[in-house]
C-alpha cells in the first residue's frame, strides 16, 4: 500500500497505468484509503460560480460554448458591474457556498478591467466567502494585483494531455497553461487545475494530464474534474460519451496521485446518475459546484444536491474549513 502522508511530484507513467487499470474495486479501495487519511471522507467543499463576462471568446476551445470561433448560439456580453455581482455573491454566501469563482471567457483580461476584478475580490473576501477567479492567461503585473487584492484561488486548466492539446485548442500551447500557473504559485495564490475528459481522448491522455497535475512542482489545492457538457455547433457536440467507470477511474487516479488536494467532481453532474456521484465521493472527490448554472450550462437543482448529500450522510464543508485531517 501507498504511504498516502507524502506528496510525490515524480509519478512515472508506468506507475500511474498501473494504479488506474488495476482491478476496479482495487483501485476504488485504494483511492478510499488515501482520501480518508488526508481528509473527513464524509465531507465535501460547495463552490458557487458566476460568469462575470460572457461569450465572444478569441479562443478556439473544442469544447467551449463562449468561443467566437465557434456556432454555439451565445450572445456576448460586457464585464458585469462589480454591485451586480457583488449581489450574486452574497445570495450565494447564504446558499451555503463557501467560495465563489468568478470566471470570465477571456484569453486574458485587459489592463482596464484590473480595477473593476480588484473590487470584486475585496467585495466577495470581505463577506467571508474564499475567492476564485478563471480570467485566462495573466501577465506578471495582473498576478500581484489579483495577489494583493486577497484572492485566495486562481482556476487555469490543462485540459487534457500535452499530446492531445492541439487537436482542442489551437490559440495557445499547453505551455502557455504551464507558464501561467507557475506565476500564479510563485506569487502565492493558490492554484486551482484539472481538466476535462469525454473529449474523445484516449485513456493515456487523462492518465497524463493527471500526471502533468501531479508533477507540477506543488500540487494544485483543487483539481477540477469535468466531464464534457457537449454543446450543439461546437466541433465536440457529437463525441462519443466516456464509459463513466473510466470516469471513477480518473477521479480515483487524481485523488491517489494528488493525497491532499480537493478533487472536484466539476461540469457534468446533471448526465449523471446518483449512484454515478455517490462513486465518484467514494473514489475521493470532495468538492462540487453547487447552483443551476455553471458559467453557462446547467448543473442540478440546489435541492437535488441537498437530498443527495443527505442520503449518503455527506455534510457540506463548513466556511473556513477544508475537511482535512
Ligand atoms: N476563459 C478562461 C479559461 O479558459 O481559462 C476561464 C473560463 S473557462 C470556461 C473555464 C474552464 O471551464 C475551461 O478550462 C474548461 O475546463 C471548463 N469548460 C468549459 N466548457 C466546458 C464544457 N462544455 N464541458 C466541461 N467543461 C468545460
Ligand atoms: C472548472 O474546471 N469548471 C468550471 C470552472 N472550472 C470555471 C467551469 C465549467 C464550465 C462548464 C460549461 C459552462 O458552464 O459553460
Ligand atoms: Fe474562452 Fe475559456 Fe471558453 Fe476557451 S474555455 S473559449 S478560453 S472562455
């Protein structure tokens, strides 16, 4: 058995094919066993989003509903008005969501949106809410100011392998993903990472975005898992659904690769059964986004979520706690 206290950042390959196609009950056995030395394994995290700016994105993201590139039939909008969102951040603090990301479909944000982000971390931090903001690539100066401004998370996915990166996005490299979050760590905000999978990757290519994760040179604090919500007109509308055991496989991987990190169960829970997201807590996910909408897509109803935590004796993570041991 793995020694789940230490955290590694030279996981082989070999290693990684091993732990993910051993016998499925072996591997969720293993998976429980590292999540409940790290963490309370009846607890998980709720995060709220909010698309702070929609659509009209210069990316060209396969999967994305906000690409200009793509037909996805989304109106753009502006950068919202830093009351508004103020005032969506606090109907969320009393869902019980204790920390809110903002997310805006950008490839970076321009200097003159600077002040307006500044005041929507101080607003949301001073709720008691943890902040978290996905703007896209940022340059040196905007990561201090973001720094100084007390935002607690910045969110940057890999996506997927470095193999298969080009045939997803061709408007930047993996490399640019790296180069970011790298500036985002040195500068002392923590680094929200992970990736999507039923992209119609194959099973190498979410063992190798997990083990680019999990050999960077810290651990990301939270490692989203989404499945791909496909959306009509975009080049991955069609593709083929994920077997979701292969989808237990990556979160098991992630949270064995990754001991203390929240593994988010992220976009997708609305194709997926209870049972499905009962699964995916048992094999180490502990965190959610929680509310209808994601940035634009549905995620299921507050209420749903509360029967199902309910049911499987799960209690949500308390503001300031992390359910770590
Ligand atoms: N524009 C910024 C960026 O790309 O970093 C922030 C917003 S972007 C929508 C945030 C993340 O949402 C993406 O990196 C991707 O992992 C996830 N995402 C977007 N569309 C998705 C979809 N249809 N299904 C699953 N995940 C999706
Ligand atoms: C992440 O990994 N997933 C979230 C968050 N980080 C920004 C976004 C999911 C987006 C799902 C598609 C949509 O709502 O448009
Ligand atoms: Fe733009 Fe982000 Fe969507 Fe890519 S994922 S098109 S960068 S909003």
């Amino acid at each position: 058995m793995l020694d789940s206290s230490i955290l590694r950042h030279d996981w082989t390959r070999d290693e990684a094919e091993r732990l993910y196609n051993q016998p499925f009950n072996d591997l969720l056995f293993q998976a429980a066993s590292v999540h409940r030395a790290n963490f309370d394994p009846n607890q998980v995290q709720r995060s709220k989003l909010l698309s702070i700016k929609t659509g009209g994105c210069a990316e060209d993201c396969a999967y994305c509903s906000q690409s200009a590139r793509n037909g996805a039939t989304l109106s753009a909008s502006k950068l919202l008005e830093v009351e508004r969102v103020l005032a969506e951040a606090r109907k969320a603090k009393e869902g019980g969501a204790t920390r809110y990301c903002m997310g805006a479909a950008w490839r970076s944000p321009k200097d003159r949106d600077m002040d307006s982000l500044v005041a929507m971390v101080e607003g949301v931090r001073e709720m008691g809410m943890e902040t978290c903001m996905t703007l896209g690539m940022l340059d040196d100066t905007q990561v201090l100011r973001l720094k100084d401004a007390g935002l607690d998370y910045y969110n940057h996915n890999i996506d997927t392998s470095e193999r298969y990166y080009s045939d997803i996005i061709t408007t930047r490299t993996f490399a640019d993903r790296i180069e970011t979050l790298n500036r985002v760590r040195e500068a002392g905000i923590k680094v929200c990472a992970g990736g999507i999978v039923g992209m119609g990757e194959q099973q190498m290519d979410r063992i190798d975005m997990l083990l680019a994760l999990a050999n960077l040179a810290e651990h990301p604090d939270s490692v989203p898992i989404n499945m791909l919500i496909p959306i009509a007109n975009t080049p991955l509308a069609d593709v083929e659904k994920l077997d979701p055991i292969e989808f237990v496989r990556t979160i098991a991987l992630a949270r064995i690769l990754m001991p203390k990190s929240h593994v988010r169960l992220s976009a997708g829970r609305t194709d997926m059964t209870d049972e499905l997201q009962a699964m995916c807590f048992f094999a180490g996910a502990n965190s959610i986004f929680v509310g209808e909408t994601l940035l634009t897509a549905d995620n299921p109803e507050e209420d749903h979520d509360s029967a199902l935590f309910a049911r499987l004796g799960i209690a949500a993570m308390a503001p300031g706690c992390d359910g770590s041991r």
